[in-house]
C-alpha cells in the first residue's frame, strides 16, 4: 500500500473488494449500469441532468463509480484507500434489521469477513472504509463489524447519511431539545458504538455537466422560498408549512409538492424542515440547484461538519417559527437583502 498520494497524483487510488454472501447482498460480479445505480433519467436539459436516484442507493453509486473512474485500482499494493462495499444493496428501516440480524447469526462472522479482506491488517485499517447507504443506527445490529467492531474492524472508517450524537451537542437551547425528541433514537445513541464514524450528505438527483454551476444555467431567480415535501418527520414545522403554502403568493413561497424539483433552480431559498432523520436527501438536490437552505430548528446545522453551513445556510429558531405559525420564517427571509443572498450562494 502507498503511503498516501503523490503531488502529481493529488486523488488517492481506491481499491475495492469483491465480496460473497453473505457480506454481500447485491451479487456485485453482476454488470453494474447507471441505471441501477441511479436511476432513470427524468430529463436532459441545458447544463444538467435529474436522475430518479434513490436517497439510500449510495453505496451502489460508489460501486459504479470506483468500477470506472480513473482513481480506481485493481492493484491492492499501489491503493491508497481499499473500499469494503459490506451490504450495498438498498434496503429500508425494516431490511436493515433483518439483513443484519441473519448477518450477526453467520458462524465466525468477522473471521470469514477478515478471509475476504487480505489487505486488511492493524496498519491498513485507517486506510479501509464502508459505507452504509442510511442512517448509521440502521446497521446497529450488525454488530462486531459496522456498530461495536471487534478487533481489527475497531479502525476502520465508517460512512452513514446521519451524524452520530456528537454533532447534535449544543447547550441551553429550548427549542433543540425539543427537536431531540422528535429523534430521539438518533441524538441519544451510543456514539462509542460506532467509531471512526464520518457522516456524508444523501445523494443528489441532480448532476451537472463539465462543472458548470448553477449561475452557468440559470440566474432568474425570482421565487424567495421554495418548499417540497409532506407532513412527516417534523409534523408540528411541516404542519404550518402546509399553510403558509396557501397562504403566500407563489413569488414569495413556491410549493410544488414533491415531483417538480427544479423549482429549486429558480428559488434563492430552499426549505428543508427535518424529515424522518435530520438528514434530509433535499438539503442535496438544494446544494446542486444553487439554493441556500434554510432549517428551521439548530439539528441540522450540526450536520456534515466539512461543510461550512455558517456562511451557506440559515437557521430558524424553532420555537418562535411555531408561536407565530411560521411567519417568523417569512419575515426573517424577507429581511436578507441581494447582497447576502449572493455571498451565501457562491
């Protein structure tokens, strides 16, 4: 293994195995396609691309994408990264508990993991990683690998599409202790249970083309605010929402439910109330579309600590937004003039 990458080679080299069952719950040696990677292709517009791609099918991106990018390699001695792809098919709440618990039943479960994984020693474990394709207590029960690792697993790096507790800790704030209880399971886990642990954002739908930036396709930004979802996650905050749908003009706030997601491309303000986890697959498609997003409530901001939200998103004070049945939003965005607007979107 490399000790890391040269000047000249400023992208690591990625090394990824090839797993059976029951690590492996997708059959990898199967053709890979976009497709299934993901999903459908809605549309092919000027400067950018929207896929139907799911917020849990990461894990299989990755695979395709290491399967063909130039920083992949198929030579373990000169990757610098080895990628453990453990469990990449798609799987919902109740397919996580199930696949890991027939996972935890497999006699000698992390000696027949370590037989697939030769270049996996105490050296090269920081340099090993996985990733699951949703929230990081979704794989709770496949313990000794991915949460409570066990020998040389304990160094192996994990990715989720959630931030362990950590992230959430703030002091003397109200309204964020409220929103701990509406996620409960997430803020209150035991983050030693799952160490060495890096949260990424959930995929977006979005996909530009040669790197042009939203400003390279479209400037006519002329709705505030833009809102999809429904009432779930959040109930109380999306509740109000709802309302003030109907109650504001288009050009101030624009809902268009949940399919016409390039609405955010016009709007300067995304949205983006707490879903099921605070890890919100629009906050993505938001960031792709040039739109700043706007929380309501301070989990979230906590969230995806590489990303600097301080200068490219707002929070709302949560308390107050449902003491004035969300008008405190409305106010509060109106107040941000041109100038902001634009330093927060670059």
């Amino acid at each position: 293994m490399c000790d890391g990458p040269t000047m000249a080679q400023a992208i690591p080299l990625v090394y990824t195995y090839t797993l059976s069952a029951p690590f492996d719950d997708y059959f990898v040696l199967r053709k890979r396609t976009s497709i299934e990677s993901f999903g459908m292709n809605l549309s092919a517009q000027v400067g950018y691309e929207i896929f139907h791609s799911d917020q849990d099918n990461q894990p299989l991106m990755w695979l395709y994408r290491l399967s063909k990018a130039k920083y992949s390699t198929t030579d373990p001695h000169e990757a610098n990264l080895f990628f453990i792809p453990l469990l990449p098919k798609m799987k919902r709440t109740k397919e996580w508990k199930t696949t890991c618990n027939h996972l935890s039943q497999s006699p000698k479960l992390e000696k027949r993991l370590l037989s697939q994984l030769p270049h996996l020693n105490e050296a090269t474990a920081p340099f090993h990683f996985m990733h699951i394709g949703k929230s990081f207590i979704h794989a709770s029960q496949c313990s000794g690998i991915f949460s409570k690792p066990v020998g040389v697993f304990k160094n192996v790096q994990r990715i989720s599409n959630e931030a362990t507790p950590w992230a959430y800790k703030e002091e003397n704030l109200k309204a964020y202790k409220q929103e701990t209880k509406e996620f409960y399971s997430i803020v209150n886990a035991d983050e030693g249970d799952y160490p060495h642990h890096i949260d990424v954002p959930r995929p977006s739908s979005v996909h530009w083309r040669q790197g042009k930036s939203p400003f390279n396709v479209d400037t006519n930004r002329n709705v505030l605010m833009s809102y999809m979802g429904r009432p779930h996650g959040d109930v109380s905050v999306r509740n109000i929402l709802e309302s003030l749908c109907t109650k504001h003009p288009n050009h101030i706030l624009l809902c268009p439910g949940l399919r016409n997601m390039t609405t955010k491309l016009h709007a300067k303000f995304c949205v983006e109330p707490t879903g099921d986890t605070p890890g919100r697959k629009s906050v993505t498609d938001s960031l792709a579309f040039g739109c700043v997003p706007v929380f309501i409530g301070y989990l979230q901001k906590n969230m995806f600590q590489h990303l600097d939200w301080a200068g490219s998103s707002i929070s709302i004070n949560r308390t107050r937004y449902i003491e004035t049945e969300g008008e405190s939003l409305i106010q509060e965005i109106q107040k941000i003039s041109d100038k902001e607007y634009t330093t927060m979107a670059k």
